[in-house]
C-alpha cells in the first residue's frame, strides 16, 4: 500500500497502486513516467506525464523575470535601489521593468500557490534521482492548495508515495471542511 493513500477512495487506492506498479517496470527514465495530482476538495486524482506537468500546472515564473534578476543582482553588488532600478530602465526599458513588476505582483496577490520555476525543477530533479537510485521507486503525488482567496498563501505540497509503506512521511492534514 502507497503511503498517503488515507485520504483517497479505494477506486484511487487502485490507480495508485496500479501507477506504482507500472512505474516499477519503467526502464529508463522518459517524459511519460507519471505524476498525480490531487485536487483535495472535488477528492479529484489525475495523472499527468512528468512531460506535460508544466503545461498542466504551470510553474510561476514572475519572479524569475530577466528585469528582476538584474535588479536583484544590481543590488546584491552594493548599486542602492535608485541606481540599480536605472540601469535597469537603461538595458531593458522603462515599460519593460514596469510590465516584470506588475506581473510578479498580480502573481503574488493571485497566489501562485508556491509552485514556482525552482519547485518545479526541484521536482523533476528529485524524481529522476530518485528513479536511477532508488527501488521501489517513489511516485510524486502532488496535492494542490485549494483555490479561492480564502486560502491565499496555501501552497501545494509534494509527497513521495512508496509501495513499501503505508505510513505518510508528510501527513495530508487541511483537507477541505
């Protein structure tokens, strides 16, 4: 049994169990191993290929914006904000780093839920370590924050389903009243 499978149906129990164990079989390393997600309050579980995730969920980027980087990179060398938002304005244009900030400020009053560049990468990192290092293979199961700006600043969380276990090394809490 997966760990974390407390919180689905048995008909999901049964998909899990059933990705798992194909996960197993996989080879090599391809763009169709899988990733669920789950959607907490419709107790909805998808899979994605790891190929077609960032289409599916689209990592927030805003901040990674080039205008930004070149700020912070201006700052961190010792430029004080007037000068380094300047130079700014000089290399990439005034509308420009207007456009990078309102972007990355309506994606931090949306919410992005966490799920930024570095997340993602983090993710298929660690899977692809995980899947040449370890056996059984651990799935990732990614549990999405709920939506609504009730729940602003909720982020989705990672959890790695083993078949070895049935005990969740991240408990799954906070799941819709």
């Amino acid at each position: 049994m997966a760990e974390g499978t407390a919180l689905f149906t048995p008909r999901q129990r049964l998909e899990v169990a059933q990705r798992l164990a194909s996960l197993q079989c996989c080879r090599s390393w391809h763009g169709g191993v899988p990733v669920l997600l789950l959607e907490r309050c419709w107790l909805r579980l998808t899979c994605v290929a790891v190929e077609d995730l960032a289409r599916r969920l689209p990592p927030d980027v805003s901040r990674e914006a080039p205008e930004l980087e070149r700020y912070r990179q201006l700052l961190s060398i010792g430029h004080p904000g007037w000068q380094a938002q300047q130079i700014c304005w000089e290399e990439f244009g005034a509308r420009s780093c207007r456009q990078a900030l309102v972007r990355y400020w309506e994606s931090q009053e949306r919410g992005g839920q966490g799920w930024t560049l570095n997340h993602y990468l983090d993710l298929l990192r660690d899977y692809r370590r995980n899947f040449e290092g370890q056996r059984p293979r651990p799935l990732p199961l990614l549990v999405l924050a709920r939506a609504g700006q009730e729940h602003q600043g909720e982020a989705h969380r990672l959890v790695w389903l083993r078949p070895d276990t049935s005990e969740p090394s991240h408990p799954m809490r906070h799941t819709c009243a």
